[in-house]
C-alpha cells in the first residue's frame, strides 16, 4: 500500500499524520515509547487500534491507552483500521532500558524461600490481584495525570534486577518511596478501589485502585487500609497508611502502576503525565 508518513517526533509527543490514497488520518500518540512507559493515543472515533495483537478500547473521541512492559521489544506493531476496513500498521522503535541489580539483605527469609505450606495461599493471593487487574472500566480518570501517593526518599526503582538475602528473585517493579511507619498514602489520581486486602504473603496490606482503560496503581506493605472496595476516590485523597508489612526491610510504599497484566513504571508515568496544579 503506498503510504506516506510524516512523523514528527518531539519527546514526548509522537504524532503520525499519514496520506493514504483514500484519503488521509491522523493518529497521535502521547508518552514516551520506552519500557515502562504508558501512551495515550487519539485516533478518528469509530476505528479500531490493535497493539501488540491485542486489541485496544477506543472510545467515541477516539482515545485508547496503553502500556510497554519492563521488557518490551525493540519494535512494536500498532495496527490500525479505519471505517472503511482499510487496515495500516506501523512500527514504532522502543527505546531499551538498562536495569540495574538491587540487593535486599534482612528481609524475612520464609519470604525468600516460602515453606511448602504457603505457597497455596501465594497463589490464591496472586490470583486476586490479578483479576483486580482485568477490570476494563471506561472511566477515564487516568487522563488526569497522576502526582505522587506521599513524599520521602525514594529507595527503589522500577525494573531492578532483586536479589534478596543472597538469593535472586523477580524484578522490581514498583518504586519504592521511604516514609515512617503510619505516614499518610494519597490516591495518586481519581479512581475506585478494587481490592483491599490486609495482609499478603509477600505484599502485606494491599490496595488496589482501578483509573481505567485497564491503568491501576498497586500500593503494598501498608499498615492500615483507609478504603473499601468500590469506594470511589479523589486525586489526594487519604486511602491507607505506610508499613513494612510482607516482605520489606522497613516501613515505606512500593506504588506500582499496571496497563492489565503489563507493569508499567510509576517514576515515567508521573513524569510524562502529571496531574495540572
Ligand atoms: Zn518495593
């Protein structure tokens, strides 16, 4: 198909005006294209965005969101179809992050390598916040920007390679903010919670909050839940307080950010999309 593309890539804004000999569209696309990153996109209301095979919620302004994983690929597919049926893809370049490795030491060890009699109700635990995560919600409180759930000394970062007690475990994928034990957590944007759960395996007090289209936060090792599932909450609203609860070496707030089951970095997010003052 011929197809001319002007794409004008001015960080962090990527917008791709394209001439089709049918006629033209535009499609845009907000954020960074970096791992972990989360983009906001706008295409003609009525077409249809696919990414990464999988097919995205367009809404009738035509706005779609989605997320590129820790250890998504140095190129993406992003298909789009228009009213006519007519199908374009494009390939967008991710850019490729280098990780670095963390060492935890003083975590407790049955966290490090949990007895047999645990590890049912790990995988119970896992399966509840994973189906937290499949909720599709058409709110679009996400378009608000986001700002950070407390303020404190950041102790961990999005990616990092974890090694805990001499032992490697997964990825880190939070960011780690250090607080006193009992300091206040803010809802970092508008949103409904969709899990409370006071005490984890490995997450200790946990409380998810849905923004929509499938972007969560995921707040963990907190001492006391202020919130109840289905509540409905304000950006800087209190929602639940900092602990070391499940596997943490002190008090402070691992604040996570998902797109679905893709985890997203929270650090990115806050910097490519604040909420207005
Ligand atoms: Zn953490």
């Amino acid at each position: 198909m011929l197809l001319r593309c002007l794409s004008l890539y001015r960080r962090p804004l990527v917008l791709l005006i394209c001439l089709l000999p049918m006629g033209s569209f535009s499609l845009e696309l907000k954020g960074e294209l970096v791992q972990g990153g989360m983009l906001i996109g706008r295409v003609t209301p009525g077409e249809q965005v696919e990414v990464m095979g999988r097919s995205v919620r367009v809404d009738d302004q035509g706005l779609f969101v989605f997320g590129l994983g820790r250890d998504a690929p140095a190129e993406i597919k992003l298909t789009h179809t228009n009213g006519a049926n007519e199908v374009t893809t494009f390939s967008y370049a991710v850019e490729q992050r280098v990780y670095r490795e963390q060492r935890v030491e003083g975590v407790p060890q049955k966290t490090v390598t949990p007895p047999p009699e645990v590890l049912e109700r790990i995988r119970r635990e896992a399966t509840l916040v994973r189906e937290a995560r499949t909720v599709d919600d058409r709110r679009t409180d996400f378009l608000s920007g986001f700002v950070k759930p407390l303020e404190g000394p950041i102790t961990g970062v999005y990616g990092s390679r974890r090694v805990y007690n001499g032992t490697p475990g997964n990825p880190h994928y939070g960011l780690d903010i250090a607080a006193p034990t009992g300091t206040e957590v803010f809802a970092p944007a508008p949103g409904v919670v969709t899990l409370v759960h006071r005490e984890m395996f490995y997450s200790g007090g946990t409380l998810l909050i849905d923004h929509g289209y499938g972007i969560s936060s995921t707040f963990i090792h907190l001492s006391e839940l202020l919130v109840e599932e289905g509540q409905q909450v304000g950006p800087g609203d209190p929602i639940a307080r900092v602990g070391a609860t499940g596997r943490a070496t002190g008090p402070h707030l691992d604040w996570r950010i998902n797109w679905f089951d893709v985890r997203l970095d929270p650090a990115l997010v806050l910097d490519q999309f604040p909420a207005a003052k």
